[in-house]
C-alpha cells in the first residue's frame, strides 16, 4: 500500500514539474532579449531547411549523373569488346578488286573491213535522292551559354539525346513524305502521309517541321514539361523556331 502511494506522489510531482517547466518557458517567450533570440533560432532553421532541400536535389542529381556514367562505362565496355574481336578476326588476305582489259591487236585486224563499233551500255542515272534537313547538336559552348535558369538540372547529354530522338522523328516522317503517291504504302503509312499533307501551311512550304504527333508516333519520348524545357533551349540556340495555327504547334528546323 505504501508503494502505490510512493508511485501515485512521484507521478504528481512529475506533472507538477512539467508544468511549472512549461510556465517557466511561456514566461521566457515573454521577454523581448529572449524574444529576439528565438526569432534567430526560427531563421535559421529555415536557412539550414533550405540548405538540406538543396542537398537532396544535389544528391538526387549526382545519383542520375553516376547512373548515366555507368551506362556509358558499360556501352565503351562493349565497343572495346568489338574492337578487340575485329583485331584478333583479321583475315590474312582481304580479296582485292581486279580490272580486267582486253587489248587488241591492230594487226589481226583487216584493214579493208570496216571497225564496228558496238554503242556502249548507257545506265539510267540514279534517282536522286533528297536530302532530309537533320538539327545539329547543341556544342559544348553554347550549353555553357544557356542561362541556368532555362536549362536548371538538364546535362549536356540529355539535350543532344532529344535532339537525336527529333532527328529520327524527322527522318522517319519525310522518308514517308518523300514517297511517290502512286507507290505502295501501308493503311498506316497512307494516314500518316494524309495527316502530314493536311498540317502543311504557306509558312512551313520548304521547311522541315514536326509536331508532338510525330514525336509520340516515332520515338520513346514523353511530351512532358521537362521535354517542352528542352524545346525553349533549343529555340534559344536556334535549332528550331514555332509555327502556330490551327491549334497546332508546328517545330520547324532551323
């Protein structure tokens, strides 16, 4: 019985305690020197919040950084495995390109029939084939002159991989464009040829152009925000200009 009562008074002065711990510090909240004090505390733990924000967007973009090394480590890894297998694979004799001429004698000719002269075989000249207007990467200086503000976390890497992926929705788009109407064509490639007759205008007449269509339909990218980021890059290094109309962004290549 004395044991519970021992246990029931230290439990009372415990919270008799914490009280007078809590009124002793409302009481020190009331003072202006302490005041100005906690106010200092206050900003600064809002300084080192912001400073560990910005260590874990450092971090994330060192983790992303050493992810795209690695791959790259790996991709030289096999190119080098390739070298190394043509190197040891080299045939001792490569076969040579022969000519082969047929002299004749004038002498074995009679001189009293005529020489004929057989016409020689005229090919028909190659058609020509049109070349398809690709955007050229962005260079190392000119990524140090995008503002950081505009390109933010983006790597020179990443902007030339977009450029790339463009450059294969251009090809792919006007090697169907540049087909004869008459060939044959798929049920797709005929749609994609009409869509892509139907978003021309007097203002792209000549010019190589895509639309977010074209991206979705022939590469792996995301029409997300950071892609349209990119894009406001790559009209300040002036790789592409816009042509609006119709509800429709058209990027031409510049």
């Amino acid at each position: 019985m004395a044991s519970d009562l021992e246990q029931i008074c230290s439990h009372i002065n415990e919270k008799i305690g914490n009280i007078k711990k809590s009124l002793s510090l409302r009481n020190c909240g009331q003072e202006p020197i302490l005041k100005t004090m906690l106010k200092k505390i206050g900003d600064e733990i809002i300084v080192v919040n912001e400073l560990l924000n910005k260590l874990e967007l450092e971090i994330q973009y060192q983790e992303e950084t050493n992810s795209l090394l690695k791959e790259l480590c790996a991709s030289l890894e096999e190119d080098y495995k390739d070298v190394e297998h043509l190197k040891e694979n080299i045939p001792p004799h490569l076969p040579q390109v022969t000519v082969t001429q047929n002299f004749v004698n004038v002498s074995d000719l009679d001189s009293e029939e005529p020489v004929k002269v057989e016409p020689a075989c005229t090919k028909r000249p190659p058609k020509e084939q049109r070349n398809i207007k690709e955007m050229p990467f962005i260079t190392s200086d000119e990524f140090s002159g995008i503002p950081a503000y505009m390109k933010s976390r983006l790597t020179y890497c990443q902007i030339n991989d977009v450029i790339k992926e463009i450059n294969k929705a251009v090809l792919s788009k006007y090697k169907i464009l540049h087909q004869p109407k008459k060939s044959v064509m798929s049920s797709v490639a005929r749609n994609l040829y009409h869509r892509f007759i139907d978003e021309e205008t007097k203002d792209t007449k000549g010019h190589y152009f895509i639309v977010e269509a074209d991206i979705k339909e022939f590469t792996t990218l995301k029409v997300d925000k950071r892609f349209h980021v990119i894009l406001n890059i790559l009209r300040h290094c002036r790789r592409l200009s816009e042509v609006r109309g119709g509800g429709l962004t058209r990027y031409v290549i510049t």
